[in-house]
C-alpha cells in the first residue's frame, strides 16, 4: 500500500493553500487502535475521490464532550475555547467528523462560544459523495446481498435527526438493511454515550450493550454496521460476550464503503 499523505492546517496555511474541509480526527479516531482503521478507511477514500482536505494534527484537542456530560462544564469550556480559536485562526468554514460527539458538539455546543461552522457527520458527506457520483461502487461491491443492521447512534439519530444518511451509504452498497426492533427514533442507546464509556456501568439486571446486541443478533445479520467509536466498542464487546466474534463482525460506515470502492 502506497502511503496516503495527510496534510495538516498548519501545512496548508505555509503553503497558502485552504482545505476544502477540515476532518475532525477525534480522540478516538487518533488514540483507539480500532478506531484508527476508520481514521485511514475514510482518509483513503477522500484521497481517492480527490477531496482537497487537512486535520489540525497536534493543534486538536477533545472537543470537551465527555467533560460537560460528565458535569465538569469548566473543563469543558476551556477545551471547548482553545479549539474555536485554532479553528478561526485558520478560517476554517467546514469540518467533517466520523464522531457523533463531536458532530454534535461542534454543530450545536460550539456556537454559544463562538465557534460558527458548517459541521457534517462522515455519514452525510460520504452521502454526498455517492450522490454525486464521485464515489462509485460498481456492483454493490464486497457487502453486495450481505445481511447488515445498523446501530443508530444516540447523538446522530435521536440529537440531530440524522437517519438516512447512513442508510442511504448502505443501499448504496447494495445490503440487505435489517432494521433491529428498536431502530431510528426509538433507537437504544449503546451504553456508552453521555461519558458513560469510561466508567463502569451501575448495577442492575443486564447491561445496554448486551441487550441491544441481542436485538442485533435477532435480526440474522453478519454484520453490525455503526457510524461512531462508542457504539463500535460496545457493540464489539457485546458480540464478544454472546462469543459471535468469528462469525458477527462490526463496521464503520467509511469501512464498508473503503471496501467496496471500485
């Protein structure tokens, strides 16, 4: 494989050069050994469609997410602050994330403090994409026919009204799209959203993810399909709980199509 170059903010400004958008990387898009295959998946299929785009690299920080959810609203302000003025410093006019938290903090928590963008889910611009003909799947390409469900996530589905997005990309793929029961607006929640993902979760007769992978093992799909690192990791570990691993797989959105690109 022939090394992707992923250029930052700060090289593109020396150079005078704008993106015309910002990918927002995320903390679990640079951090999370499972995440990082979505970071790459996404980045070579907007190398491929030739996107002219850049990261902040060292320059990001956590949009403040699980602070403020977590109750340390200071903490989150102050992160919240220093990422507005990195962004406005490099003008930047519209972000891309493959990270609902992040979606939904910088389209709607950013504003108050100043921060005025045009923020897009990878789900939407992958989309995009498609409909205007720049990704093409010859075919259906790789998940063609395959059975797929889909994890709406919490702050993408419920928060921000986005649903067809992501299942416009998987038509796209030609899938059988089986919804689980509790699908869109009466989507559960994975169990790890609202910074429930880095504590343990209280005690009580079952956990959320092994109840909403039963719902996903109910459906005979193969494949889980999400579209944010929460719902991945606790989806995963829920299919690892039920000992489906060889035979249930999780997929980012960015994966499925990076796989299927003609």
């Amino acid at each position: 494989m022939s090394e992707i170059k992923v250029p930052t903010m700060a090289e593109m400004a020396a150079n005078g050069e704008t993106p015309e958008i910002l990918f927002w990387v995320g903390c679990a898009g640079s951090f999370d050994d499972r995440y990082k295959k979505v970071t790459v998946a996404f980045v070579k299929i907007l190398d491929k469609v030739g996107i002219k785009f850049a990261v902040l690299g060292t320059e990001e920080s956590c949009t403040g997410d699980p602070a403020r959810r977590a109750g340390n609203e200071f903490l989150f302000q102050m992160q919240a602050v220093a990422n507005v003025q990195v962004l406005d410093m490099y003008g930047v006019k519209k972000i891309v994330t493959a990270c609902p938290h992040c979606f939904n903090t910088l389209k709607n928590e950013y504003p108050a403090l100043g921060g005025h963008y045009e923020v897009l889910h990878h789900s939407e611009f992958l989309q995009q994409l498609i409909n205007a003909g720049k990704i093409k799947i010859e075919g259906g390409g790789d998940f063609k026919g395959r059975k797929i469900t889909f994890q709406d996530s919490c702050y993408l589905g419920r928060a921000n009204d986005v649903y067809e997005a992501p299942r416009a990309v998987l038509e796209a793929l030609d899938v059988d799209l089986v919804e689980m029961k509790r699908a869109k607006v009466k989507g559960l929640c994975c169990g790890a959203g609202g910074a429930q993902m880095f504590k343990e979760p209280e005690k009580g007769k079952k956990d959320i993810n092994i109840e909403r992978i039963e719902e996903a093992l109910e459906t005979g799909a193969t494949t889980v399909a999400v579209g944010c690192p929460f719902c991945m990791v606790m989806m995963s570990d829920g299919i690892k709980n039920k000992e489906k691993e060889d035979t249930v797989k999780v997929y980012d959105l960015a994966e499925l199509v990076e796989q299927s690109l003609s």
